[in-house]
C-alpha cells in the first residue's frame, strides 16, 4: 500500500499485522533495537512538484531507524525512475536511480523565555565586538518535534540533492545545432559546417593573402 511501510524489528523477527506510516513514525517505535520500513511512495505523498523531480511510478523505500541517546539514525535506500530533461538535446529521458540516505534526527530545542526584557539596555550595548561565529549547520542533521518524526521533507531533499546537475540523456547525445535547432542524433542538418565571418574563415583569408601579397 503506497504510503503503508511493513515494519519489523532488527532481531525480534516480522511484527505480523503491524503497519507504520514510513512518512510520520512514532518517536515511541523507534528503539535502540531499531525497526526497519520497506514500502513503496509516490512524488505527490512526498510533496514533489515538476519543478523539483519528476517521478515516473513510485519509489521503492527501505529504512532503518534506531534511538541512539537523543539521536534518530536513519539510513536506507530509494530507488526509482525519474522524467529528466537533457541539457543537449532538451528531450525527456526515463533516468533510473538509486542513492543511499544516511541522516539523522534531533529533537529540536524548545524556544526558551529571553532575558532580554529584564537585562539593562545599556548592557546590551557593552557585548564584546568579536563575537563566535554560528557553526554551519549539518546537511545530513534533520529536526523533530512532537511525538512523530516527519521524514517527506527529508526524503524530498535527498532526492533533489540526488539528481545530476546536467543531466544527459546518453554521454553521446550530440544536442541540438545551434543554428537551425535540429536534433543532430536524428542525422546532420544543412547548415555549414562553419559559418561566414568565422575565425577559421578569417584565418584562411589571411593564408591566402600572406601566400600572395599582390592581392588586396
């Protein structure tokens, strides 16, 4: 069932009869032990739009979460197959893929009350002028709040961190020409291989001038 992940435990064997919803699982189910979810998702259960990745079908999803302390581990797999666009040719392309997910959760800090208001203003002015600099936050560190871990925003970046920056159709694909925009994988086109006022144009213009220098 698209969005319904069988569940099991890492050496506890298959819970028969149990189901968890791989996009929001109870913080309560994830132990030390760990639980494993298989399943498959569409790109409308995960928030996708066209202008992220195009999914063709579902995604295959395997995870598996374990509590360690405070921290969620979560590695797993997803394949699937992708509509992508060649950059050469501008032609869509069925791309299959595969990628591994290695992240983990943190339950995020409640906002704690600012001492702000009870701190003379004059103070404030007296803070020292180097001030540390903010740690750059960590890709693969994800947040949680409330009793259920929301992993489609998770799952939703991975994917779009996992596409090709340039994706082409075949490393042969010969594009388009730029002249006259034909496909050149379907055959050559009509135009000249060199255009007028080219520099291998003017380069021969020069040959031929230093081999006569009568002509002008």
């Amino acid at each position: 069932m698209s969005g319904d992940f069988d569940v099991s435990t890492w050496g506890g064997g298959t819970l028969l009869g149990v189901t968890m919803d791989v996009l929001t699982p109870k913080i309560a189910d994830i132990t030390a032990e760990g639980v494993s979810l298989s399943g498959d998702l569409t790109g409308e259960e995960l928030g996708l739009t066209d202008t992220d990745v195009s999914i063709r079908g579902a995604l295959a999803v395997g995870l598996d979460l374990r509590a360690v302390d405070r921290t969620i581990c979560v590695t797993g797999v997803v394949e699937g197959t992708a509509v992508r666009q060649c950059v050469r040719c501008l032609k869509d392309f069925d791309d299959s893929m595969a990628f591994s997910i290695h992240v983990a959760y943190e339950r995020e800090a409640k906002a704690t009350p600012t001492a702000a208001k009870r701190t003379d203003p004059r103070q404030r002015k007296e803070t020292p002028a180097l001030e540390a600099e903010p740690e750059e936050p960590n890709d693969d560190l994800y947040y949680y709040v409330g009793d259920h871990l929301e992993l489609a925003p998770m799952l939703r970046e991975q994917l779009i961190l996992a596409s090709p920056m340039h994706p082409l159709c075949s490393d042969e694909c010969l594009g388009l020409c730029p002249r006259c925009g034909k496909d050149l994988n379907e055959g050559p086109c009509r135009c000249g291989e060199e255009q007028t006022g080219s520099p291998f144009q003017v380069l021969r213009t020069m040959k031929a001038k230093l081999r006569d220098p009568g002509e002008r």
